[in-house]
C-alpha cells in the first residue's frame, strides 16, 4: 500500500515531523513531539481498543511548551466509534486546546454542538506543567480535572465534577501536538500515567509530595515515555470557509471521515459536501 507523503518522511527519520526521545531545551528528558509549520498532527495514541463503559480512568499528563498557538491541542479524548451524523456523537468529546492565549478544558456534547470551554487558564513556554483528568466513560458519565496538584471547579457546572458524554462506543486519550499549524510546534512531555485510582497518577498530575509542579522547565522530572508520530499536511486555514469544527471544514485536507466537520465528508484526500 502507497504511503501518504507525510509517512514516508516520518519513517525515514523527517527533521520535519517526529516525536522521539530526547531533551527540552533545558536539557530535562523528554519525549519531544515536533511539527514543522503546515502539519496537522504529532502525537500519541494511547489504550487503543482498551477502554469500557461505565469505568473510570485516572489520566496524569507533565508537560512543557515551546510554543502557544491559537487551535493547538495537546490533549484529547477523540472517539472512534459513533462520532458521525447518522450516529450523532462528539468527535472530540473532551480536549486541552488553545483559544484566545489560554489553556482550555473543552467538552463537546454530541455531533452537532460546539466546543464548550469549561476551564480556562492563561500558561506560559518554557515551564512544567502537571494535569490530571478523570473521566468516567458513559452517556452520560463524568469528568473531574486537576491542574498542578490542584482540583479544579468548572466554570460551566460551578463544581468540581462535569456530568458529560465521555462514550461513543470507542474513546481513547491521546497526547502531544494537534492543530496550531500556522506555525512551528514543539511540545515536550516528561511523564504520562493512566490508571484506575488516583493514586495511579500523583506524580504526573502533580498531586504527590515529591512533584514539582509548575516552575522552570530545567525541574526534576521523570523519564518520558515513548511513542511516534502520525501526520497529515493542512490546506491553508484561508481557503477553508467557516464551520463548527475550525480547520476541518470544506476544502480542509483529510485521511477519513473523522477528519472532516459536520456533514463533510472525505473524498480525495478533501472534506467536500456529499
């Protein structure tokens, strides 16, 4: 099978696109996820096909960015199953993007809603930061999250727990850099930990006595995992018109269905109406 160009240069090592092993800029071991300006995507993919309904799953998540850009995501929770308009759910149920220069904690209801921001948070590059996310899969189930040792309470519910769709029939996290292609991203993750207690996840959310928290990016940190890239070129954001998913609208470049807004569909390699 012919590989998209983007495939090819990652496995041969593109200086392009990668997410490998290596340092921050402070020299703190990291697993540095890259994307030269123009790519869509460098991430990592984690638990596929191993989440359930009804079950709740304790996500920590230490990171530190080179760069803040308008649409960047550095975390998702993206469905796999049930996310399309005869089905009726989210895409991207629950995000960590970019909007207006600030970290948002976005949930998105069904198929036909926009992301919501339910937390927001103004970060600085160059600065470790810890969080740590609690969702409880079902439709509906639930959400809590923690930034930096701290529980947070959402703007929306004005409480410490979200009730939201977090269960298309196959949901799972994944972490790194997506969107944000306008320019160059580089994005560094010390350690991630997935479990079913909290406890699970206490250095990488932050919550343990010996974590660091926020602070400079030199901070002691543990060892960083290991993953790899995915990515596809994106068509220029002015050459797709507006919809309710920013850069997957009609004309917007795409693999599958899932790439593409609302009622768009993928016909070669570009979301058009049917």
């Amino acid at each position: 099978m012919a590989k998209r160009k983007s495939e090819m240069m990652l496995s041969f090592g593109s200086l392009d696109l990668y997410a490998k092993l290596g340092t921050d800029p402070n020299g703190t071991a990291a697993l540095h996820f890259h994307r030269k300006e123009g790519y869509i995507r460098a991430e990592y993919h984690a638990l596929s096909n191993k989440l359930e309904d009804d079950q709740t799953y304790y996500i920590g998540y230490k990171f530190s960015l080179g760069t803040i850009e308008q649409s960047l995501m550095i975390f998702q929770f993206k469905a796999y199953e049930g996310n399309d308009a005869t089905t009726g759910g989210a895409n991207i149920p629950l995000s960590l993007g970019f909007k207006s220069g600030q970290l948002h904690l976005q949930y998105q209801a069904d198929f036909s809603s926009q992301r919501v921001p339910q937390w927001s948070k103004t970060l600085s590059t160059d600065t470790v930061y810890s969080a740590g996310i609690v969702i409880h899969t079902g439709k509906p189930g639930w959400v809590e999250f923690y930034f930096d040792g701290e529980q947070q309470t959402f703007t929306t519910s004005k409480s410490t727990r979200l009730q939201a769709n977090t269960w298309e029939g196959r949901n799972e996290p994944k972490f790194g850099a997506y969107r944000g292609e306008a320019v160059e991203i580089n994005t560094y993750v010390y350690n991630i930990q997935i479990g079913t207690e909290l406890s699970d996840i206490e250095e990488a959310a932050g919550l343990s006595a010996t974590s660091s928290g926020s602070g400079s990016a030199s901070a002691s940190t543990s060892s960083a995992v290991s993953s790899s890239a995915v990515s596809t070129p994106s068509a220029s954001a002015s050459a797709s018109p507006s919809c309710s998913w920013e850069g997957h609208c009609a004309g917007a470049s795409c693999s599958t269905y899932n790439d593409c807004s609302d009622d768009l569909v993928c016909t070669d390699g570009v979301c058009a109406s049917t």
